[in-house]
C-alpha cells in the first residue's frame, strides 16, 4: 500500500505542471485599452470579426512567464460583461492551451473574471513593443453559421434535416423555401439557456403554420442541441443561426 502512494505521488509530480510551463508561445491580438467605450459589447467571440487588431507572436519563454505571472496576482471579481479590445493566445506545440481577453477593466481567463492592473497592460505593451507583427488585420470574416455546435456545423444541419423530415407537417414542406433565423445563448459549458426569437420567412405559410414552425424550431434548439464549452463565453455572446428550406428537399446552410 505504501508503494503504491508513493507511485500515486510520483505520477502527480509528473502530471501536474504549471499552465506556464507548457507555454512556448504567445500571440497577442491588440485593438485598444479603452475598448470599453465602443456602442455594443465587444466579447472574446466576436473580438476578431469586429476590431481591425494587430496580431504579435512572442516566443521568448522569459516574456511569456513573466506575463503570465503578473496575471497569477489579478484580483478576482463577479462575472462581468465588458467591450474586449485585447486577447491573449497561449500555446503549447501550435495548440491553444490558454486564453485572455481584457480591456483595462477587467479579465476573462479560465471562466473566471478578474479586475486589470496597470502592471499587466505595462507588461503586455512592452511585449508588443518586443514582439513580431504577424499580421494587421482590417476585417476578419465571421465564423459560418453553427460553427459553435458542438459536434461541427455540418452536424448540426444534418441533425436539424432529420427533425425537420420528422416533425414539419408535409403541408408545411411543399410550401415552398422558407428561411429561419434563431437568435440564442449558451452558458460557458454549453447549454442553450435563452432563445431570444425565431423567426420564420415564407408568405406561403399561414399564421397557423408560421407559429407551428416557430415552436418546432424552439424546441430542437433549446432540447436537442448542445453548443461547444467556451469558458469566455459571456452573457452577452449572441449565436446566430441562418439557414434555409429548400421546399421539401431538406435544409441548405
């Protein structure tokens, strides 16, 4: 019994390493500190289909551990909602084992919110002064459609193709296109907690039918459908699906 403990430990010790030290590099997308002040919540989701960032790649293991221990002293906070104007990609071997977003407010890392000192954005600011410019994007392209889904984009239709067969009446179905929007949330570990609207185009359909639809709709995303863990996700990510119905051929993204 006390080899074994002593196994145990041992595998711990080895197992167990700081988040630090699996970092060997660390992209920087920078737009502004005071990012707060856009007109609309800006979140760590939407950040690059939004801001005209600038994008640094820093590799000297000093830099990042030096960052990323100004970043063990924040002082935790409430969940809180705020405008992202930079985010932080920490990678091991080209995989994202750690991210940040923050304004000079507040932090999001690890589905916890922290308040933002002057020292992390000095800390920041003379990384990017360091750093190698990768890239200064103008616009970023949004993601398609149900890319949050948990099993892909390409699931997620094909699952709503078999509920749509299943459930919509064939009266409904030969009824021409009809074209679906939902607007929804997700919490961070990826249930569906709100369905702000659906809303269904087609003016072949009757009122009847329209509202038939919408509870059908209602039902497969707030039951059936499970969006991936995001542990930045805030209250205020939105995500929007489009999609249409191709008369009774099925759904095309």
């Amino acid at each position: 019994m006390k080899k074994l403990k002593i196994i145990m430990l041992f595998c711990l010790l080895f197992t167990e390493c700081p988040a630090k030290q699996e970092v060997d590099s660390l992209y920087i997308r920078y737009f502004s500190w005071e990012d707060y002040k856009q007109p609309h919540i800006i979140t760590c989701n939407n950040f690059e289909d939004e801001m005209p960032y600038t994008e640094y790649c820093v590799s000297d293991r000093f830099e990042i551990d030096r960052l990323l221990g100004s970043m063990k002293e924040l002082p935790k906070t409430s969940d809180t909602d705020f405008c992202v104007g930079c985010k932080l990609l920490f990678l091991h071997k080209g995989m994202i084992v750690k991210k940040a977003c923050l304004n000079s407010k507040y932090v999001m890392t690890s589905g916890q919110s922290y308040l933002c000192t002057q020292e992390l954005m000095n800390t920041i600011n003379d990384i990017m002064h360091n750093g190698v410019i990768m890239n200064r994007q103008d616009r970023f392209l949004p993601n398609k459609y149900g890319d949050e889904y948990i099993h892909g984009r390409e699931a997620l239709f094909s699952e709503l193709e078999a509920y749509y067969a299943k459930h919509v009446p064939e009266s409904i179905r030969k009824n021409g296109d009809t074209r679906i929007v939902i607007y929804c949330k997700s919490n961070k570990k990826g249930k569906t907690t709100k369905i702000e609207r659906v809303r269904i185009y087609n003016t072949n359909l009757s009122d009847s039918q329209t509202k038939d639809m919408e509870q059908l709709i209602y039902r497969f995303f707030m039951k059936k459908v499970r969006w991936k863990p995001d542990e930045t996700r805030m209250e205020s990510d939105w995500i929007t699906i489009y999609y249409k119905i191709e008369g009774d051929q099925g759904i095309i993204p």
